[in-house]
C-alpha cells in the first residue's frame, strides 16, 4: 500500500495489489474518456458552456466537421450531458438546439482543470481565456472536495474497489 505522504492517492486491498489488479477496462476514469476524451467532444462541451445551442453553430465554433459534431453530439445527449431540445423558426423545419443537464454541469470543474493546464502550457499567442466567480471577480480554480466540503489533496485520497 502507498503511504499517504509519497502525494499519491493510497490504494487499499485488494486494488493495492498492483500486480494482481488493474483498473484497464473497468475503471470510471477509461468510461468517462470514452466519451469526453476526444478534442471535438471536449471543445463542443466548451461552446455550449458558452451559450452555444444550436447545431451549425456549435459545429463550426468547436471547428468540427457536421459529421463530427452530430456523432459527438448525440454521444453527449445518450449519456445525459446534453439535452436535445426542438426549436422552429418561423418557415422552417424543426431543428434542435442543445442545453447542458445537470450531469453535464457536473463536468464544469474538468474544463476548469483543463484551462488551467493549457494556461500553463507553452502558447502562441499573449492572450487567453480566464474564468472568474461573477461575485468577487476572483479566479475559478479546479478543487476537489469531499461530500462533506473538505477540500482534498492527493495525498488524503484513498482508492478502493467499490462493489455496487
């Protein structure tokens, strides 16, 4: 078992057992980027956290071919992030737009991190984009929290094998 001061997360049996369990095929993490860990899943989340709805607009923000875009965007509506919401201009066809539920809001700190990361990557140009709290105008900043509000460091968390 790893020691909660090498700042790693500590495993507890059987999982601690490195050489006899692996996390490959079963774990939350490899289920989750299966369906968000592509760039265009990742940037047309982006555009609709930023108001984003409507199809072709979403498409041609998140620079993603229609084809693309629809794959990934019904990917997003089947695993509950997006809701598919029909709309009709006056004339038109119905059309769709798309909105976040609330398990795709549940994804906002994985953006938060994400900026953050490329924030401290080399870049081409001066200028990025900065996130802040409307109310004091501070940073937003990635944390990870438990279900009682304690802000958790790596090395306080502990990996276990759940059994549902």
């Amino acid at each position: 078992m790893t020691a909660p001061d090498d700042g790693v997360i500590t495993l507890l049996p059987p999982f601690a057992e490195r050489d006899r369990f692996t996390a490959e095929g079963w774990c939350p993490m490899e289920r989750a980027l299966d369906l968000i860990g592509t760039r265009s899943a990742m940037t047309l989340l982006r555009e609709v956290y930023y108001g984003g709805t409507r199809f072709d607009d979403l498409a041609r923000r998140a620079g993603v071919t229609p084809a693309v875009a629809s794959d990934r965007l019904k990917r997003l509506v089947e695993a509950g992030l997006l809701e598919r919401r029909p709309y009709r201009e006056p004339g038109q066809r119905t059309r769709y737009e798309y909105t976040l539920t609330d398990r795709g809001r549940d994804v906002f700190p994985v953006l938060v991190a994400l900026m953050r990361l490329g924030d401290e990557l080399p870049r081409e140009k001066e200028a990025t984009i900065g996130l802040s709290h409307a109310g004091c105008g501070e940073p937003i900043v990635p944390e990870v929290r438990c279900a009682a509000g304690h802000e958790v460091p790596l090395n306080e968390t502990v990996a276990s094998i759940v059994r549902p």
